[in-house]
C-alpha cells in the first residue's frame, strides 16, 4: 500500500520506521516530514492541519492508507477530510479528538461512562474558579481546556498562584481560545504511566507499556517538558494489570463513544496515574501515540504494526497476531540549551552519518535541511537516541554509549533515564 504519515516530529519518524519494517508497505510518504524521515518516505511540504490540502495531496498521490501523528490535525478534522475522500485513516474524527482536545469534554465523558478520574470543576469565570480552588488544599491542579502545546496544564503550590493562572488564562488570554474554560481538579499522587491502544471502535489491543520521564532535569526535577527519554516495557507491568486497564478504562471508554455515537479508529492515550492503594486514576486521554514514547514502543512492538494499522482501519483488529515483545527498548531525548523555555536554532549537528551499531535506531524531531543542506538543530527536542536489548541496564549502557558520537552546540540530555525502575 501506498502509505502517507502526517507530521515531521521524532514520533512520525517512529512510525515511519514502523511502517518502513512492515509487509503491507509499498511507498511511503510523509507531510511534512524532517531530514531523518527524509531517509525513508518521499516528504512532501504542506500543513496537515488543513484538511482540504491533505485531501488533495493524498488524492494526487494516490495514497492507500493515512497516519496522522499528531493531535492538532486530528482536532482540525483531517480524519474525516479523508475518510470523506475514500482513505484509509489510522486517527479519530473530530468528534473523538475531542477526548484530547477538549479537556472538559473529556473529565465530563469519564465522570459519565464511570471511568476512573479525579474530581473536578469546570470553571469560565474567576468567581468560579476561587470556588474551585477555595473547596481544595495544595497542590492545586489548574488546566485549560483546549490545546496549548503541552504548556496548559500547571500544578500550583499556594491558592495564590494558581488564582493567578486562572487570571492570566480568563482575563489575559495567555493561551488564547485554549484557555477560555478551565479545569480545576483534585491533585492525585502515584507513578504516572503510559498506556498506548489501537482500536477500530469494536477491539482494543495494547501496545507495550510505557514510561516517560517530563521533568527536564535528573532524578525527574526541573521544568516539566514533552518528555526527555522513555522505555518499554515497564518492568512491572504485568497481564494481571493491563486487564485492569483495558476492563476499567479501555473498554469504559469504548463502550462511551459508542453510547454517544461517536466513531473511533486511532490510538487512545491513556495517561494513567497508579495511586498508592493500586487503584488507577486517568489523568487525561490523547488520542495520538505519545513522544518520546512511541520511539520506544513501536521499536520493541513484537508483530507487524503496518499490518496492524491496515487491519484497524478495516475494522479487523480482532483478527491480526499480537506477539509479546522480544526485548525493550530505552530512549533519550537530546534537546536544545534552554529547552522548555527559550533556546537558539540553526546549529549543525556532527556525527549523523556514521555507521551506528544494529541495536542503535535515531529518530529525528527538530531538525532540518539547512541551505547548504547539512542537518541543523530545530526545535526544542532535537534527537531521539533508542538503543534494543534484552534488559534495561544493557539498553542504558549503550544508548549512553553511543550518544556521545553525535553533538551540536548547547545539547542537553538526560543522564538517567530508566534509572529509576532498576
Ligand atoms: N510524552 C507525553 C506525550 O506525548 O503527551
């Protein structure tokens, strides 16, 4: 099949390679795509997030099959754009992305279909919002409704400051439509993880569990950024517990979008908070594969996602193989000096050509052609190192290893990553 992958970030480079692995792939293309992914799919400029453009791009290319990687193309409607036109669509429409694009969509769906998550208030206007966080004590959890590129959600020490988000969000527009209502909800304690499902909207199927690590910084301090490395599996997650996902919040949740009518073929996130008592808390759906961890799961996923994908679109997931991993995988992200806030672009980056050792896959995130055509840093999260092995502490040895073998100015990284499951 003729395949095209929406998006240019280290999570479209995964899924690229995925599909690049897979036997129902006979071309591969990508809108926009970056230097890396250059190396395997045909890329393509254009916007994903609109709709018509994607159509027609996908037309012209006589594409089969189409996964959007990220979620603001799925919230824009490219999804049903396409399946409009015909195609294949690995992603939600617009009414199913609205479990990630709307935060009070999503708290209001799980309070109704009885999925576990915390207690909550959806507030529009200051007066609301100081009831809300007058009934709660610290650490007050404030969060915008809408996308905000990771930086709408904020954890506040003093009723204070979180007043002072709220203002900023209702009164300044700091995130502009995104931040019109808010959520202000029951802070919950726990180890927070990753669970990434495919679904056609009938059977769910996990893909490997996940960790990954925000905080910039070692020993999971500093600011809170997309993610700064991740592996799979997570040691200890076992079947007992991912039955307890799938019956008290995968299937919940499909059995909901039913309820409301809403098709779903795509990816369901669940971000999941695993309190103290064992006892699962969702902390909020995407509807995309996460990044950095779909560096680390698709890698170490033991069937052929390509043929997944297919069979999902169809409508057959229930039928493809679902074959435990083999070995796990272990990512670090190499980011930009200054990463979550302000950092500079347009360095070279040394060390891409080399041959690297078989265990070793690179993603690409923000880079791009300069005009000399060398690979120069672009964005906050430049790299993704993922190195294969049989235990954790072998893929730690040699992705950290390896990362010294590939350098640009001001890069940072993470020296801990898995570290604290071993
Ligand atoms: N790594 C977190 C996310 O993808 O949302």
């Amino acid at each position: 099949m003729r395949i095209m992958v929406l998006g240019g970030g280290g999570r479209e480079h995964a899924i690229v390679h995925a599909f690049s692995r897979s036997k129902v792939t006979t071309k591969l293309h990508c809108c926009p795509g970056n230097p890396g992914i250059a190396k395997l799919a045909a890329c393509h400029a254009g916007n994903p997030s609109d709709p018509f453009q994607m159509t027609a791009l996908c037309k012209r290319l006589d594409i089969d099959l189409v996964f959007i990687g990220p979620e603001a193309p799925l919230v824009a409607g490219t999804a049903d754009a396409l399946r409009d036109a015909g195609i294949l669509v690995m992603g939600p429409g617009k009414l199913g992305a609205q479990l990630e694009g709307s935060k009070v969509f999503s708290k209001n769906f799980m309070k109704k279909h009885g999925i576990p998550t915390s207690s909550f208030d959806c507030c529009q206007t200051i007066e609301e919002c100081a009831a809300a966080i007058g009934k709660r004590s610290a650490p007050y959890v404030v969060k915008a409704d809408g996308l905000a590129a990771g930086k709408g959600a904020f954890l506040l020490d003093t009723k204070e400051e979180a007043m002072t988000v709220c203002s900023m969000m209702l009164d300044d527009m700091i995130l502009g439509a995104a931040g019109k209502k808010i959520i202000i909800e029951d802070f919950v304690e726990g180890q927070e993880m990753t669970i990434l499902a495919i679904t056609d909207g009938e059977t769910v199927r996990i893909l490997p569990s996940s960790q990954d690590h925000k905080r910039a910084l070692d020993g999971d301090k500093g600011s809170n950024t997309g993610g700064m490395g991740a592996y799979s599996p997570v040691p200890w997650v076992d079947d007992a517990f991912l039955k307890k996902v799938e019956d008290t919040i995968l299937m919940p949740t499909l059995e909901g979008l039913k309820k409301e009518g809403i098709p779903f073929c795509g990816v369901i996130y669940a971000g999941i908070m695993i309190k103290p008592d064992g006892s699962l808390s969702v902390l909020e759906y995407n509807v995309r594969l996460g990044d950095p961890e779909a560096q680390v799961v698709l890698p170490v996923f033991g069937g052929d996602f390509g043929e997944a994908v297919f069979a999902c679109c169809k409508g057959d997931l229930a039928k493809v193989e679902w074959p435990a991993p083999e070995c796990v995988a272990l990512g670090v992200v190499m980011a930009s000096g200054g990463y979550p806030e302000t950092y500079q672009k347009g360095f070279p980056i040394r060390g891409l050509d080399q041959p690297m050792p078989d265990n070793i896959l690179i993603f690409h995130a923000g880079t791009r052609f300069d005009a000399q055509g060398q690979v120069v840093t672009a964005g906050g999260r430049v790299l993704g190192v993922t190195a294969l092995a049989e235990t954790l502490p072998q893929a730690f040895h040699s992705v950290y290893q390896t990362i010294d073998r590939i350098q640009f100015q001001n890069r940072i990284l993470r020296s801990d990553i898995s570290k604290r499951v071993w």
